[in-house]
C-alpha cells in the first residue's frame, strides 16, 4: 500500500519540496546501536493495543483512516480517505469472516474521485500467530480495498525483525511511551466528551527502525525505515493502530538524489458496533 502511493504521487510531490534538514531523523546515520529480539517488538505493541481478540468486532463497527504523505518535510498531502463499516461478522475457531462495506476518496493526480463496495473477507487463522487474508479483490490497485489496520498490527508484532529465512531483517532503537492521544473531532461523541477540542484518550507511542538487508538502495545500503506507531485499547478493535507512519529514504528515478518520504495511516474517526 505504502508503494502504491509513492509511486503515484512523487513525481508531483518532488515539484514541491525543499532541502531542509531532516527533523526527526537522519536515515543515513548508521549508528543504529544492537539489533532487538522480535519478542520485545511483540511486547511493546501488545502492550499499547490490548486483548487482540476478534470477538470484539461487531457489526455496524466504523473506522475511517486518513492516508497521507511528505516529502523532504514539505507540506503534507492527503492521498486517500477510506471509510469501512463492517456489515455482517462471524468468527469460528478457522477463520473470520468479515463482510464490510468500503466508501473511499482518493485525492491523487490533483482529482478527487468516489467509491463504494462491498467486501466479504475471509481472514484464516493459523497455529503460527499469523494470518492470510482472502477476498474477492479484483484489483491491488481498486480503491476500496479494505485498509485493515489490525492485520497490519498482527504483522508488526508477529512478523518483523527475524534474522533469518529469505528476507532477513533486524529492528533497532525500539522505543515506548505513554502519552495522552487528541481523539479525532469526529469521534468525540464515541469517548462521551464535552468539549471535542480537548478530549484526549491514554495511548502508547511506539518507535523503532528496521533494516531490510536483501533490498538494497544505489548504494548498496540496505533498506531503512523509521515506524511510528500510536495505539490504544481504549477504541473499537479495527481502530486501536489510531496512527502508523514510516519514513524511508527513496531513490529518485534517473537521478543519484535520494529523498525522504513519510506516509501515514491515522484514524480521523470511528464508531463502536453492537
């Protein structure tokens, strides 16, 4: 997904962009200190979602998620916004079924385009702590493909930082902390605040760099990326990653000029189902 909107929107994002120094962190440093044990990722980010326990979605749950991006710490763009609304929802001991209706705005090529459809969604578990989403998606590319931040969250916590199999990897600087999170105007109403301008929920920030050694940049360097993530308990299930942004360095096409990029998922609103 991250790819999908760098490569739409970069060529027009670089005609905005600026040399400023990099704010949050310089993606060049090597200094990146020893690896991490994948069970402490799993830890930290157990510890900022809560009971990761599908019964907990309901039907006529809501989320809406804002994907965004920056270049070279230029102004930020909205790339997508996605609505899903879960219609129906069984789950047995094999697999979760899911069937979702998905409204989505896309902001990219400087148009704003509209779309609605319905997903049905099988998510099949296994013994492996991992799951393998199947649907009817007729496109990667279809906007309305549901973004679904809780497989995402499985896959961080599950799925990063093994040194090992075909595409190694190792996680560095892990870092956690509980903060006071601004719930989304839209949602105020759900946390049963008075004043939506001043209405906060506890949260864990979550961040750590991982290093993907089999994809190289031009310069022979492995991959870097930068996560953040923001999570809370205290929010319907589909919506607890309330923020997920990375920050990689790319290499411009025809051209020895890296630059960086970030992309985030945030929630900017939601509703618990029944």
């Amino acid at each position: 997904m991250i790819k999908k909107f760098l490569a739409l929107t970069l060529c027009a994002g670089l005609l905005l962009t600026t040399t400023a120094c990099l704010k949050k962190q310089n993606l060049d440093d090597d200094d990146l200190g020893a690896p991490i044990a994948p069970m402490e990722l799993t830890k930290a980010l157990g510890s900022g979602y809560g009971s990761y326990d599908y019964n907990e979605i309901k039907a006529n749950e809501f989320t809406s998620i804002m994907v965004s991006q920056r270049i070279q710490d230029s102004v930020t763009q909205n790339l997508q916004q996605q609505g899903i609304t879960v219609k129906q929802v069984a789950n047995t001991v094999d697999k979760l079924s899911l069937d979702l209706i998905v409204q989505a705005e896309d902001y990219t090529g400087g148009q704003t385009t509209q779309a609605s459809k319905e997903w049905p969604i099988d998510i099949e578990k296994s013994a492996a702590n991992t799951t393998q989403a199947k649907s009817i998606r007729s496109s990667a590319d279809d906007p309305t493909s549901p973004i679904l931040m809780f497989l995402t969250f499985q896959q961080l916590a599950f799925g990063f930082c093994y040194d090992s199999g075909e595409n190694p990897e190792t996680c560095h600087k892990l870092t956690a902390q509980d903060i006071q999170y601004q719930v989304p105007y839209a949602a105020a109403n759900e946390q049963h605040c008075v004043d939506p301008t001043n209405c906060t929920i506890p949260a864990k920030k979550i961040e750590f760099d991982r290093i993907q050694k089999t994809q190289l940049d031009k310069d022979g360097k492995p991959r870097r990326t930068h996560f953040t993530v923001v999570l809370s308990p205290n929010v319907p299930f589909m919506s607890r990653v309330l923020q997920l942004c990375t920050r990689g360095l790319y290499t411009i096409t025809n051209s020895q000029q890296k630059i960086v990029a970030d992309v985030c998922y945030t929630v900017n609103n939601y509703a618990s189902g029944h």
